[in-house]
C-alpha cells in the first residue's frame, strides 16, 4: 500500500519506520529540513514509562490559580479570544476527577509500557544510539505534602504492575548521588527505575537514516496544503511542491494536525501548550544527574544527556507561538542550579517547543471516519516516551491487523467524533 506520512517529528519518524517494515511503499513530507526539527527537538529527554501521568488531575484547578502567581511558575496562562483554546480548557477541566483520571492514567501506563518493549527491540534491530540511558526517574518532593499526594500515582502503578521505590532522601541520594550536596532540600523520592533516558532529536535522525535505507522517501522542506479526500475516501495529499497519491495516509503533524483534519469535519482536540528547555555543558560531572529527576516543585525535569545536561519544563498556554521570553529562562536556570549546578550556565542553549496536548493526556492514535486517513498525534508531555509503542499500533491499524494492546480506546471515537 501507498502510506503518506505527514511530519517527520519523533511520531512521523518512528511510524514510517514500522509502516516500512510492515511492508508499505512510505513517503514521509515535512516543511523543515529533516527529521525533528520543532517540538522533538530539544525536549527533556526522559524515557518515562513508568512516570506517566495526565496533567488533567484531581486538585489541579486549585492548583493552577497558585501557580498563576508564583515566581517560578510551572503554569502560564495568556487567554485569547480562541475557540479552539477555550473548549480544550474546557474539557481538560472536565478531565480533572478522580474517575478520569485513573482512566486516563491507565491508558497512558499501558501505552507507555507497550512503548518500552518496542523501544528496546526498535534498539536491538537497529543498534542506534541516542545518548541512552538506563537509569530510571526520579520523582523529587520537596514537601511532606507532595509526598503525601504522590499516593495516587504509587496505586495506579501497582495497579498497572510498573515497577517502583519510594525514597527517603538517603535513598534518594544513592539514586543521584549529586544530590548529597543538597540532601536538606529533599523530603523523599518516587523511583519508577525501569524508565530511561535519551536525546530525542539525535534518535529521529539516526531512525530516519535507517527507514530511508528500507526504501522510506523523505520530502523535507516541503509544507503540506491540504489532505485529498474524495468520496470519503483519501487519495493523496497536495504539498506546496504537488500532489502525492496515498492508499493511507497518517497525519503525525503534532500540535498542528487539527489544523489539516479539520476541512474534514474532524474536529481534533488537540491545543499547542509550549514548554522551554536549556541544554547545558558539563562541568563538573559529580554535580550533574546521572538520569531524569522530576522537580516536582516547579514540575521541571532535568537530565543527563551524554556530556549535557537537559532541564525542561513549563506550561504555557499562549497559543501557536515559539516565542523565547526570559522569566521562563531564568525559572529553568533556578530549578537546575538549585539541585544540579554542574553545568555551564553561561553556555546554555535555550529552546521553545509547543507541546501537542489532549485534554486527557492520551494521544490520538487510529482510524477516523474517512476512509484511509488514520491519526497519530496529540502525545503531549510524554511524545518521545510513547512513540516506539503509538508507531507499531498504527503501522498494525494501517495494516489491517490487530495491535497487541488494546487500542479502541486511544482512537479519536473516544471523543464521540467519529
Ligand atoms: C519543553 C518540552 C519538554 C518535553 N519533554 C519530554 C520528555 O522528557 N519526554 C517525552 O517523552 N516527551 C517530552 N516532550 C514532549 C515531546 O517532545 C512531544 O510530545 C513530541 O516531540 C511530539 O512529537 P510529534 O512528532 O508529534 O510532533 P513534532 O515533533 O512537532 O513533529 C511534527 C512535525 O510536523 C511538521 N509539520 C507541521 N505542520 C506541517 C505542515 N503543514 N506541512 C509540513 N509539515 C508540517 C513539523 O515541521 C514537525 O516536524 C516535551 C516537550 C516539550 C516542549
């Protein structure tokens, strides 16, 4: 079958590939000029299959309104007059009850945990390497509350049999061994030590190379205008540079899919909420994270990328915009210092990306009510973590064949659009 891929980000690359070794002619199209060159560019780096949660939670809206006033604020809200904006807040509110979220976590959890096997065969198969590492999260609490609130998550990963300790701050120290410099700021730890570590960016290009050697054709720099429907079947999709004939075509084009499935009566739930990064040169290694540790504070999460350190964080929701604004600099640079100083600041590169978010935090992965024309899109905070997995189920899904997990539950008819 012909399957056109749309975007070449850490989804679009990873679903060519599976769609190429399911034995499908692939041809992937993206307006930059190669692989995960905007939101899987510089992301935090952390592998989290067992630190998997929606940010849609019971006691966020309370939350939030502290956030909106806090120095270093995890949260930034900047309104707009945007109805697209305002019903995903809606309904990422409507999200926030104990009930859905043990729903929505445990479809992230199986996801994620499916995205682990088929990360470390995706590895085996290929022998790629990315700055990898095997070394767990570390969830940090600076406060007996959060330790308190931590609870929910401990069930739900009992519940779902995913592996973790919960730390004293010795324990913690034994995990990251840099924190003995700051052991008084720690309350306790959530280790899930199954979950991993790597450079996003630097895996999608060496995964690009390998599809391309299977045949799979990249057309980069090229913007895609519309999808070609015709009897409410899909027959190819139209670039700026000409039309390209698809039996299938796979829309993985992150925060800006509903922008194309729309014209289509496909009303995506999929909104932009961009968070920054810093990626930092190493100094001094004793003072630097060994993996992934979650600063559970101002919900930062910093991380060892080879001879880097990678600190990510922050939601804004502002809207299609990558602008760079310097609070949010200067809150990645207290977080990372704080705990991991280790680092040239000086020389720290700073990066936006816009975050494609559900209001369930589960992507979108499957079928819609167009014949041919099927979604993976809307992975939000945890797209690297659950792409190896979301890319077998839609390379299964477009093949005809039933995925290994359960995945009726991930497609778009869970809206009720179907
Ligand atoms: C600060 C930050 C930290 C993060 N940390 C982590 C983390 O630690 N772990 C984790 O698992 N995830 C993390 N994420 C989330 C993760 O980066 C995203 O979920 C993931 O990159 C989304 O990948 P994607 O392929 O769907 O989207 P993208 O990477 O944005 O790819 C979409 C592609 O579509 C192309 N495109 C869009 N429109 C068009 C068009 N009209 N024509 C042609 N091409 C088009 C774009 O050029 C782009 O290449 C983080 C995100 C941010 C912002």
């Amino acid at each position: 079958m012909k399957v056109i891929v749309l975007g070449a980000g850490i989804v679009g690359v990873t679903s060519a590939y599976e769609l190429a070794k399911a034995g499908h002619e692939v041809t992937v199209v993206d307006r930059q000029p190669g692989p995960a060159l905007e939101t899987s560019f510089a992301n935090a780096g952390e592998v989290s299959f067992g630190y998997c949660s929606p940010w849609a939670a019971p006691g966020i809206p309370m939350k939030a309104m502290k956030w909106l006033f806090m120095e270093h604020a995890p949260l930034i809200l900047r309104p707009k007059i945007d109805a697209a904006m305002i019903s995903w807040m809606i309904k990422m509110l409507s999200n926030c009850t104990s009930g859905r979220y043990a729903i929505n976590k445990s479809r992230m959890l199986r996801l994620a945990d499916y995205s682990r096997v088929s990360l470390a065969a995706l590895r085996a198969e290929t022998g790629i390497a990315y700055d990898e590492r095997m070394q767990g999260t570390l969830q940090l609490f600076r406060t007996e509350k959060q330790l308190e609130a931590s609870a929910k998550d401990v069930k739900a990963l009992a519940a779902d049999g995913i592996p973790y300790e919960v730390l004293d701050p010795e324990g913690c120290v034994r995990a990251e061994p840099a924190l003995k410099h700051v052991r008084e700021k720690i309350v306790g730890g959530l280790l899930t030590p199954k979950d991993e570590t790597g450079d996003c960016f630097k895996f999608s290009n060496a995964l690009a190379l390998k599809a391309a050697e299977m045949g799979v054709t990249f057309r980069y720099g090229s913007i895609v205008r519309s999808i070609d429907v015709q009897g409410g079947k899909v027959r190819g999709v139209v670039t700026a540079h000409g039309r390209i004939d698809a039996d299938a075509v796979v829309v993985a084009l992150g925060s800006f899919s509903p922008l194309l499935v729309r014209p289509h009566g496909i009303r995506l739930p999929v909104y932009p909420v961009k968070g920054y990064s810093l990626t930092i040169p190493i100094v001094d290694a004793a003072r630097a994270p060994e993996s992934t540790v979650m600063d559970e504070t101002y919900k930062i999460a910093i991380t060892r990328l080879g001879d880097r350190i990678r600190v990510g964080g922050m939601a804004e929701i502002s809207g299609y915009t990558n602008d760079l604004g310097e609070p949010r600099r200067l809150t990645l640079e207290h977080s990372v210092t704080d705990l991991f100083p280790g680092g040239d600041i000086s020389k720290a590169a700073f990066w936006s990306g816009l975050r494609p978010m559900t209001p369930d935090g589960t992507p979108v992965i499957g079928p819609t009510k167009v014949q041919g024309l099927f979604l993976n899109t809307g992975h939000g905070t945890l797209g690297w973590t659950m792409s190896s997995g979301s890319a077998r189920v839609i390379a299964d899904l477009v093949s005809g064949r039933k995925p290994e997990i359960d995945a009726t539950d991930l497609a778009i008819a869970r809206y009720g659009a179907r």
